[in-house]
C-alpha cells in the first residue's frame, strides 16, 4: 500500500462510538493499526503491527487441534500445552487459521477499510457531536504511521461546503513523526492529544525505543502554528512517575503557551497483564499496582500549576 499520495485506504483495528475520553463531547475513535515506538508496558500489543494479522486469543481456545492443518506456511504450531503460538517469521498473515477455528480463539485484528467508509460509519452519531461538541478522534496504535490515510480521514471531516455541517476533529499522537507528515495533517485537526511520556532522552529511548527530541520538536511547531493540544501524560511505575520529572513536564507544557488547553493523566492499569495472558504473549513489563486518588492527588496539583485543568483517565 502506496503512503505517497493522500491515500483513501487503511488498515483500522477499531471503531468506537460514543467515546468520552478522547476530545470533547461525544466522540468515535476510529483506531489505526502500527505503531511508531515500542513502550515497554504498552497496553495494546494489537495494535502495533501495520498490518491485519492473527493473534490467538488463547482464553477461548479448546485445544482441539484444528486450526494446526489449515496454515500453508508452518507458522502456526502448538505450546506443550496445546495452546496455538504463531511464528511471525514464517507467517504470512493469510488468515486461514483464523477462518478454520470455530472458537474464536484466533482473532483477526485490523481490517483494510476505505476513508469513506469509516465516515460514514463516524457521520451516524453526527447529530450527537453537534449536540455535545464532539466528533473525529482518529488514535492508535499510532495513526501517525499511516498519516496519508489520517490526511484522508481528517479532510472527509472537513469536507462540507456548509461549515456548520463539518465535525470537530482530534488527532491522538505519540508526537514521533515527520513534521512533514504533520503538515499534511494539521489543518484539518482542531485538537491534538500528545502523548509526553518521558522528558529525559535516555530515558525516553531505554523505555520506547525512541528519545524525545522529534515529539519535542514537533510539539513546538505545533505550539508555534497555534494548534491546540491536550497533553496526555502515562503514569507509570518506575519509569516516569517522580517528581522530577513531572516537573519538566509540566514546564515544557507551560512553555507551549496558551496552546495547552490542558492535560490529561493516564496512570498505568495492571489489567494490561492479563490480556497479554490471554494473548498468550510474555508481558516484560514489572507489573506494578494500579494509582488511587492518593497518590494522583499531588501529581494533579503539581501539574495544576503551569497548565488550566489536568483530568485523570483522558
Ligand atoms: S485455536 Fe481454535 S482450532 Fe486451534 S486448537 Fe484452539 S480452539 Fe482449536
Ligand atoms: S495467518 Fe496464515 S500463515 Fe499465519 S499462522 Fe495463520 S494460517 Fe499460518
């Protein structure tokens, strides 16, 4: 699939509607597939890959053995358990296996759709987004590695001549993508999330596989073009939850000025173990206890003072 020209096609994980989390009023999020860092403790490892593709869902499986014949290539074998495992390297994302169980336990995740079919699947609740404010949110994964898609998508929603017929859109970023593809995005956007993970470099690499310095970068442009941007800020054990660093974050924030409306906490859940379990994937990442209120509180005030209003949970 060509990322040259604006393209009308891309690879969705997931549309939701009525979301109230991702941008004001109600929204649907349409979620992309691919992502463009690798976070330790990422929360949805079906969302990382650019392509469709089969992950078991090994909680459903009955060990029946059936799927086994229908793979062409190999890849798919057994655990000692009789739990299917599929080799990525010799998958060949045909989705023969996933048609061959009856049990819903190898899950086709992403489907190739058009821009125009996923508004029109957005523009069915558009009488609620211009009662509540809402509209577009289009996340990830990292929409950003399709960007010409996003491009497409964003534009669709903007596409009425009449400008009270056109729905509020919001981008949900990880910040790590070319400024190019921004531009080609950006104005068609009426809101930005931006996820700001970590604000020391080294640390931001050892925990993404990336440092910072493009998102930081971008954020400036975007703060310098007078787009307006949510902060979404995870809270993470042992990684990015000390004061110091908060710190820095909540003064890059104030740094961005009035382009800030403000800033969203998303603290680490540990629920991210169990579905990696049911994946039947490894979770590497030392699961730690989830926040209470305590312990948001001071958080939430240190941030309160450099940026308006900070919100738990998006
Ligand atoms: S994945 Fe489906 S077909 Fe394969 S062993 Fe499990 S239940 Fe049977
Ligand atoms: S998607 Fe195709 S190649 Fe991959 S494991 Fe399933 S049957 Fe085998």
């Amino acid at each position: 699939m060509s990322e040259s020209t604006d393209t009308a096609w891309g690879v969705v994980n997931d549309i939701q509607r009525m979301c109230v989390n991702d941008g004001p009023g109600f929204r649907s999020t349409v979620f992309l597939k691919g992502c463009l860092l690798d976070c330790r403790w990422c929360h949805n490892p079906e969302g990382k890959r650019r392509f469709p593709e089969v992950i078991p869902y090994v909680s459903n499986c009955k060990v029946c053995g059936e799927c086994l014949p229908a793979c062409p290539t190999g890849a798919l074998s057994t655990n000692g358990g009789g739990l299917p495992k599929i080799s990525r390297a010799l998958c060949s994302d045909c989705m023969q296996c996933a048609a061959a169980c009856r049990h819903e336990a190898l899950v086709v995740w992403g489907r190739v759709m058009s821009a125009d079919d996923v508004l029109s699947e957005v523009m069915k609740d558009k009488a609620f987004y211009k009662t509540s404010g809402g509209g577009l949110t289009v996340s990830g994964g990292e929409p950003m590695a399709q960007p010409a898609f996003v491009a497409a998508l964003m534009r669709g929603a903007k596409a009425d001549p009449d400008p009270n017929e056109r729905i509020h859109t919001a981008l949900d970023t990880c910040g790590h993508a070319a400024w190019a593809d921004y531009e080609r995005v950006l104005d068609f956007v009426d809101l930005v999330l931006l996820d700001i993970k970590h604000m020391d470099p080294s640390a931001h690499k050892a925990y993404t596989g990336r440092d910072n310095t493009l998102i930081l970068d971008n954020a400036r442009k975007m703060a310098a073009r007078g787009m307006k941007m949510r902060l979404r800020v995870p809270v993470i054990p042992k990684v990015n939850d000390t004061e110091a660093n908060f710190t820095a974050t909540a003064r890059f924030a104030a740094e961005l000025g009035e382009a800030v409306t403000g800033l969203d906490l998303l603290p680490y859940h540990p629920y991210a173990g169990g579905k990696y379990r049911a994946f039947g994937m490894e979770y590497e990442f030392p699961a730690g206890e989830g926040y209470d209120d305590e312990m948001l509180t001071p958080i939430i005030n240190l941030f309160l003072d450099y940026v308006p209003e900070v919100t738990v949970g998006g």
